[in-house]
C-alpha cells in the first residue's frame, strides 16, 4: 500500500511531482529505490526532450571559504529568467558553486558526474535532471572555477542579481584583512571593465598580432606614411594593452589611478606586495547563441502542447 509519507519521501528525494511519485511506487509495489530508478528514467527522457532547446538564462554564482582561501564560480544556465528566480534553481545552483570550491576535477564532465555534497545519492548530472523534470526547462552546469591560496585571499563579487560574477585571487606574504577590501575593490573592477588578460605579458602572440595588422590597415586607409605607420601602431597597442589589460586598466573608483598604481599604494602602506594572481570572470549566457523567439507564438505553442 502506497502511504502519504512514502509519496512525501519520494519528491524530496527526487523533486518529482506528487503524482508522478504515487504513479511510480504503485509500478513498483511500494519500493522507494526501484521508484527513484523509474522516475529517473523518466526524467532523462524529459531531459533528451529538451536538450535541444537553447539555455542562456540563469545564474553565476560563487562561493567562498570562511578562511578566504578558497574559492569558486559557476554558471548554470536555464531557458527563462521565471526559472532562473525558482527557488529550486536557486538552491542548485549555490551548491553547485559550494561543491566547485572542494572538488578535484579539472573539467566540467568530471565535475557534474561527481556525486552532490547536498545528496551523495545522486550525482550533479543527475540533480539537473530532476529539476529539469519538475520545472519544464532545459538546463545545464555550464562551467566553473575554482582558486585556492595559502598566503593571500580569494574573492568574489556578483554582479546584477547572477548576470556577472568575479573570483579573483590576491597573493601576500603578510596576511591582513585589508587584503579583503581591496580584494573586492579589484573584484568590482574587472566586473565593471572586463579585462581579457591580467597585464600585457598574457596577452597571446595570435592575439596581439590580429590587433597590430588591423592597426597597420587603419593607418593605411586613414592615408598614413609608411614611415610612421608603425610608431602609430605601436601606439595603438599600448592603448589597447590599457583597455584589455587588468593591470593597465583605469580604476573605476578613481580615474588618477591605474590598478597597478592602487596596488602599488595599498602595498606601502600595508608594509608588503600586494598582487593580483589570477581571476575569472563569467558572464551569463556570453557565447550562447540566442534564439529570438516570438512570445505569443512560444504561448500558443505551450496551450497546443507542442
């Protein structure tokens, strides 16, 4: 006999809806596991159903150790905002950044075929299922990144309610809370500025060499002498070195400094290098091809069931 706690015990373990839970333990004459088992097959063919609807929508998120050592950002998309604000959605995606911060794997496959800290019965991949059953839409953990430093903190910064979110690592022999407000300063600078590169010695051979030939066409058109035309190159480089470069960058806070200028200052006075190692910045859905819909015409679909 299929009671009400069982069917209770059944959505919290799934997130399947209260029918669904009673149709699945009568199939399987009251077995809570075979019923996981079969509502889990149901919901990859809800999934396979919708894995082909573009997902764009969703939430960056991060999460940072209480020591400030450790840090990790994700996106995970959905398909509308309306679910991007589901609490459900919500809660997946703060564990899946959580879990980011602890996990060993290098990549995305490894990471979601992990098992959730939140419920070691089922892995990442699968909790996405579920949720994609029981919300309708098609979703995915797109991406993560995880830093850790001993001497030195890890911050974070969102922006936009999860449209954008930094994790930027500052590395600093002497440890000072200090460190956490100016971590967060340059957290908010890469937010607002989106640096591609940390200084110009990142900056890729490919890369640099793309910007310079543009550069050298400009001139050309622009009726330049050749005996010039590479001192203006040069020039140009250097502002987009200033442009595209963390280090080089104006300081959104106060446009007399440069990043590294602020750094340089906050170092002294602090008795200690203060640098910036690394950082990540996600924007929601950049890269994603959108399809623009028609919004009467995706309702009408919706009444007719398609």
């Amino acid at each position: 006999m299929v009671t009400a706690s069982m069917v209770k015990e059944l959505r919290e373990k799934t997130g399947a809806g209260m029918m669904d839970c009673k149709r699945a333990l009568s199939e399987t004459d009251g077995d809570v596991e075979k019923a996981i088992e079969l509502l889990r097959e149901k919901g990859l063919a809800a999934a396979a159903k919708k894995s082909g609807r573009i997902a764009a929508e969703g939430l960056v998120c991060t999460y940072i150790s209480e020591d400030m050592k450790v840090g990790a950002v994700v996106e995970v998309n959905c398909e509308t905002d309306f679910v991007a604000v589901n609490n459900d959605f919500v809660t997946l995606a703060n564990n899946t950044a959580k879990q980011a911060a602890q996990t060993n794997s290098t990549t995305i496959e490894e990471f979601t075929s992990e098992k959730c800290m939140a419920d070691e019965t089922i892995t990442i991949n699968d909790a996405v299922t579920a949720l994609i059953a029981k919300l309708g839409e098609n979703m995915s953990v797109r991406r993560f990144q995880k830093f850790s430093i001993e001497n030195g903190v890890v911050q974070s910064y969102i922006h936009g309610g999860g449209r954008i979110g930094v994790l930027v690592e500052l590395s600093c022999e002497k440890q000072d809370d200090v460190l956490i407000r100016i971590a967060k300063d340059v957290a908010m600078q890469i937010a607002a500025a989106s640096p591609l590169f940390l200084d110009n010695t990142c900056v890729d051979k490919d890369t640099l060499e793309k910007e310079k030939e543009i550069y050298r066409v400009q001139a050309i058109n622009e009726g330049k002498p050749e005996k010039i035309i590479e001192k203006m190159v040069m020039g140009r480089v250097n502002k987009y070195f200033k442009e595209v470069c963390l280090l080089e960058q104006v300081w959104v806070k106060n446009a007399d400094y440069t990043i590294t200028k602020y750094l340089k200052e906050e170092s002294k006075k602090l008795g200690a290098e203060i640098k910036v190692t690394r950082f990540e910045r996600f924007e929601r859905g950049e890269g994603i091809e959108k399809k623009e819909e028609n919004f009467a015409e995706e309702v009408q679909r919706q009444v007719q069931g398609k």
